[in-house]
C-alpha cells in the first residue's frame, strides 16, 4: 500500500504512479518464418470485392413548379463551383458545367464558365472547339467569330482551329471573310496541307489567277520537289503548257541537288513524254543520269528504260544502262557463287531486258552450282531456281520441249532416296496436264509414288483421277496410299467418303473395319466418329451400339460416354405410323437407354477410377441436363442426388528445391464419399474412447 503523505486527493487519493498509462512492451519476433497459410494479394482482392456494398443512387426528381426549378439550379450550380474549385485544372469538368448551362438555356453564364476555364487553360484547344461549337449550334454567329478570332490569334499552330473557322465562314457564304482567314494564317507560314487547302478553297470559286498566285507563295515557303512537281500539274491541267514547262525548269534551277530530285526530273521527263517531245524528255533523262548519283537514281534508270523501249534505240539504251548492274551481280557471284539469292536478282535483271538467250544463259550457270551436301535444307533455296526455269520457259519462253526436258533434269538430279520435293513432282504433272498429256502426268506421279511417296502427291493423284471420273484408279490409289501410311486416318475417311459417296454401303463398312484394327493410328478419335456418323446415317442403331461398345473397351474416355448416351436419347426409329402414344413409348425406351450408359459411366469412375473426380462431376452435370431437357419424360431427381460438393482447397507445391509455396484447386466430394468418412471418424473416436477407458481401468 502506498504511504497516506504520496496520496493525491484531486486523483482520488491514488499515487503518481497508479495514475500512469502503462503500455505494453512491443513484443519480439523470434520465428521470422513464413506462416504455413499464406494469403494472396488476389484473394484479398476478392474478398474485397465480395463485401463491397452496392452504390447508392439517388432517387430521380420531377420538377413540377418554378420554385423547384430554381432550388435544382442553385444545387446544381453549387455542386460544379465546389468542384471546379477542387479540381480547377481538370477540364472536362469545366466543359460539363458549360454544357450544363447551355441546357439550362442560361446562355450567358456558360460564357461566362467557358471564360472562366480558359482562364485556367487557354492554350487547351479542345476548350476553344467546344466554345464555339456552342455559339454555332445556338446561332450566335458573332459570338462564334469572337471566340474563333481569339483562338486563332492565342493558337496559330493548332490547324484545326483555321479548318473550323473557315469552313464556319464557307457555310455562311462569307467567301471574302474566308480568304481573310486563310490569308491571316499564310502568314504564319503552315505546313503544306493549309496551302493546299488555300488552293482548292479558290479553285471551288474558279480564281485561277488567285490559285496561281498562293502556289507561287507556296513554292517559296515549302521549297520542295512534291510542292513544285503540284504547281506544274495545276498548270497543266488548266491547258498551260508553257507555264507548267517554266515551272518545272525553275524547279530544277533550284532543287538540282535535292535527294529527291529524282522524283522532279521523272516527272519533267514525263510532262514533256505528254507534250510529246521526246527529244527534250531523252536530254532530261540524261542530264539527271549525269547528276544523281547512281544508288538514288534506280526510278530514273527504269523509266528511262522504259523511254527508250517506246522511242528509241533499244539495243544501245539496254546495254548501257543493264550493264554497270550487270557487272556487279556478275562479281557477286563469282565471290559466293552458292548464294542463290543473288542469282535471283541476275536472272530477274536479265529478264527485265528480255534478251532469251542470255536469260537461258543465266539460268544455266545458276543450276549448275549444285549444292555440295545432300541435306534438304540447302536445296530449298536451290530448287526454286528450276521451277523459275521451268516456269520461264512454259510462259515468257513458250517452249514446251524445254520445259520438259527442265523437269526432267531437275528429277534426275534430286537425290530421292534421302530427299525430295513433293512441289517438283506435282509441278511437272500438272504441267502435262496442260499439255493434254494425261498419261505422261500420270507417269511422272507413279514414278513420284514409286521413289518418294508423300501425303501431297497421293492427295493430288487421287484428286486428278476423281475428277477424271476414274473411280477404279482413285481406289487403287487409296490402296497404295494406305499401304505406304495405314496410321493415316484422314486417308482411310477420305476413302470411305469416296465410298459412301458411290452407296457402296458394304465396301464403306469394310474399310472402317480395316482402319479400326490398325495397331498404330494418328487420330483414332477422328476415325471412329466418322465410321459412328456413318453407321448413324444408314440408320443401323444396333451396329452403332457395338461400334460405341467397343469404343469403350479401348477407352473410357468421358467423351465417348457422353457421346454414346446422347446417341441413345436420340436414336429414334422411323416409322410409317403416326401414333402419338407410340412415339411415346419409343422416346420413353431411348431415355431409359440414356440413362444405363449414364449408370455403367457413373460406376466406372466411382469403382475403376476413383482419382477422376473432375470427370465424374461432368459426367454427372451432363446427365442432369439431359433430364432437364427430356421435359415431363426427364427425371431430374435421379441426377441430384448423386452431385457431387465442390470444395476449394488448397496444397502445397513441392519443387527439386523444396516447398515452392501453395496453390489452390478444386475438389469434390461425392455423397458416398462422405458418407464412408464421417463412418470413419465415429470408428475412429470409438476406437479412442476404448483405448482410454481400458488405460483407466489398467491404473
């Protein structure tokens, strides 16, 4: 107890130091390990979410009176000043208050906003648009010209607010207020689209005189090859020859050296082409061939060949100008005389001059730089070097002997036994073909089958044959076809497609037989539904069951039960009667059918597969919505009682370096599942209570 002299009477005769908070020592952390269970930032996201209340919107308002009205404007008007003055530099708020009044049709005070928020921002052009946006749509026609003036003059550079302006000035048929506007902006030198614009503002008008003079101004702001090559065509399309000449001879004066002065001497070249002055568009040509230095002037040098071909000395031209070109390829490829792309552009340069014989030459020399190893990837790029020769012969060369005697070549030299090109050998058949020279194309892709079968050979074979009408040797294919790949199911479907197309009903059947007994397919899923379709379509149920049956004991993939079930619920026997009640009975069988290959699948996976929950549940998913759509007949009942509970769980991930963490997933438990557990617990206590009472009994 502490002495009567240290008590304090204003503290209710308590000391000092009773009177003192005490507080609790901050405790140390010493397990700084990670918890067992962690928490996500995702799942406290989703929780978040989940307790998240719904917003609460206020109720809508009908104004009945002016009273009401003007109480709704202040309470409006209030709530935007409170949030301009939170937010001031945000102008869409500005613009909702302006808008706001201008439907409020109070005029006046959305100026004065508008005012107020350029105030804030002026140099926001968006603001200005939507201003006089306003003024125009209620014709306020002088405001309007106020508010462009002032944008114009506080933002020349933004084009957008010269376009509106103008096209304002345009639409109220103010022309010469227009051209003011446009001459107020060419003095602050634009770009080129507002000349331009200038120019087809007077051009609607017919002044050509005034159009003339803006491009001359034009010219001189935006020195330019595109900008003088425009003033010449304007002038050639208004019929002055001499004018559109004295501007392409100025242009050149000044732009001689510009890296786009090719683009100017091609188009004076061919103003005087047009003119037809050959002569002077020959001494341009040359004059710029002269100047522009060679790696620039590729344009020139084609059109001046072009020139030449149309006007003069063809042999000469093409020799001079192909040959620099020609010298360099020719030094390429004696460097690397493997690069086949380099080889491409020789012959695509000699086939640009035509001259046959050298093209033929070129050609020769580039398919005799085989390549030195017998692996397909090196011969990729070469083959296509005897398909561009086959193919120059047939089409520019017309000579079919060639083209043949180049086919044939490029197959003997193919190493088939390690290697080929399944595009060679449909090309060469496909060719005779449009010679008419069915059986040579037919040779050519037996001796492909022979040497170097493919899926693409055998598919175009069979293809040409079937069109053909030659139903015998399409089967004859299809036999060679499934005995060089009897893993392929798309041969062995394309088969019985060809047979069922013929209503060889027996032969179809047959062929599906041969396929399913494989030992080795690629897509034996494909197969059995179309062999399935096809037994469904001939109305053969009973063979569609035994199909489905032995599915089944190849595999108890969820699929096939599902599939199989959804046959039976609509495997409906036609019939000439018309009886309701019969009808009935057969729908009722056809459910009653479902419903046991629903069964054996159900007790497949809860007695030989126990570990495929998720399947299970899908399965059983896909039943209750079987019964749901089955109507009065359908019994939903059955379904539920037998769904399983959906639990999310969580386990641990264990990695080569230990535990990596935790992930979640789902389970489920399925009613006998819970069932066996709980007996187990309560067998479990039984067995502790026993181990207890006899621990007692023993002290």
């Amino acid at each position: 107890m502490a002495s009567s002299k240290d008590a304090d009477p204003s503290l209710g005769y308590l000391t000092r130091k009773d009177t003192e908070v005490k507080l609790p020592r901050p405790t140390r952390v010493k397990n700084k390990t990670p918890a067992p269970i962690q928490i996500t930032a995702e799942q406290i996201l989703r929780e978040a979410r989940e307790r998240q209340e719904a917003e609460i919107r206020p109720p809508k308002q009908k104004i009945t009176d002016p009273t009401e009205l003007a109480d709704y404007r202040l309470r409006k008007r209030k709530e935007f000043e409170d949030l301009v003055r939170r937010v001031r530099w945000n102008v869409r708020v500005w613009i909702k208050y302006a808008q706001w009044e201008e439907s409020q049709k109070d005029f006046n005070r959305a100026r004065s906003v508008w005012e107020r928020a350029l105030e804030v921002d002026y140099r926001n052009h968006t603001l200005w648009l939507k201003y006089a946006e306003v003024e125009m749509k209620n014709k306020f026609i002088n405001h309007a010209r106020n508010v462009w003036d002032r944008a114009v003059t506080l933002l020349p550079r933004v084009d957008q607010l010269w376009y509106k302006y103008i096209h304002m000035e345009e639409i109220l048929g103010n022309v010469a207020g227009a051209r003011q506007i446009f001459e107020r902006w060419m003095n602050w030198m634009p770009d080129q689209q507002g000349w331009l614009s200038y120019i087809k503002f007077e051009l609607r008008y017919n002044e050509i005189d005034r159009a003339r003079a803006i491009f001359e101004r034009f010219v001189q702001c935006h020195p330019k090859v595109g900008a003088w090559i425009r003033f010449a065509k304007f002038e050639m399309k208004n019929g002055e020859v001499g004018r559109a000449r004295n501007v392409y001879e100025r242009a050149v004066e000044k732009l001689a050296d510009d890296e786009e002065a090719e683009q100017l001497f091609v188009a004076f070249a061919e103003f005087e082409e047009r003119c037809k002055e050959s002569e002077r568009a020959r001494c341009i040509y040359k004059f710029a061939l002269d100047h522009i230095p060679k790696g620039r002037a590729e344009d020139l040098y084609r059109k001046f060949v072009a020139f030449e071909k149309q006007y003069g000395d063809k042999e000469g031209i093409e020799d001079a100008i192909v040959g620099k070109r020609r010298f360099q390829y020719e030094d390429e490829v004696r460097k690397s005389p493997l690069n086949y792309d380099t080889w491409f552009d020789y012959i695509r340069l000699e086939e640009s001059v035509g001259n046959k014989e050298r093209i033929r030459e070129v050609f020769e020399r580039a398919i005799a730089n085989v390549p030195p190893a017998e692996e397909k990837r090196y011969w990729q790029r070469y083959i296509y070097l005897w398909i561009n020769y086959a193919i120059y012969e047939e089409l520019d060369a017309g000579d079919v002997e060639r083209t043949r005697a180049v086919y044939k070549e490029c197959l003997k030299l193919i190493p088939h036994e390690k290697f080929s090109f399944a595009k060679i050998w449909l090309l060469a058949a496909q060719f005779e073909i449009r010679q008419l020279n069915l059986q040579g194309a037919r040779r050519i892709l037996g001796n492909a089958i022979g040497k170097a079968p493919k899926d693409k050979i055998f598919k175009k074979y069979i293809e040409i044959e079937l069109q053909l009408g030659n139903i015998d040797r399409g089967r004859k294919l299809y036999e060679k076809y499934l005995e060089w790949a009897p893993e392929n199911c798309y041969a062995w479907c394309k088969y019985a497609e060809l047979e069922k197309s013929l209503s060889e009903t027996e032969r179809t059947r047959s062929i599906f037989e041969l396929a399913i007994a494989q030992p080795f397919l690629d897509m034996p899923e494909l197969l059995w539904k179309a062999y399935i379709d096809f037994e469904i379509s001939e109305g053969e149920f009973g063979k569609t069951r035994e199909l489905y049956d032995r599915l089944l004991d190849r595999t108890k993939h969820l699929k096939v039960w599902i599939s199989y079930a959804k046959f039976e619920a609509s495997a409906l026997v036609e019939g000439d009667t018309e009886d309701h009640l019969h009808e009935q009975e057969q729908k009722k069988h056809c459910i009653e059918r479902a419903r046991r290959i629903f069964e054996r699948a159900a007790d497949y996976y809860m007695t030989s597969a126990p570990e495929l929950k998720e399947e299970r549940a899908m399965l059983l998913e896909e039943w209750l919505n079987m019964e749901a759509s089955f109507g009065e007949l359908g019994d939903v009942s059955l379904v539920q009682s037998k769904l399983p509970k959906k639990l999310k769980k969580r386990r641990q991930i264990v990695s080569e370096d230990g535990p990596a963490g935790y992930e979640e997933y789902f389970d489920y438990v399925f009613p006998n599942e819970a069932q066996t557990t709980n007996l187990k617990i309560l067998e479990a206590a039984y067995k502790w209570k026993k181990q207890k009472v006899s621990s007692d009994d023993d002290s």
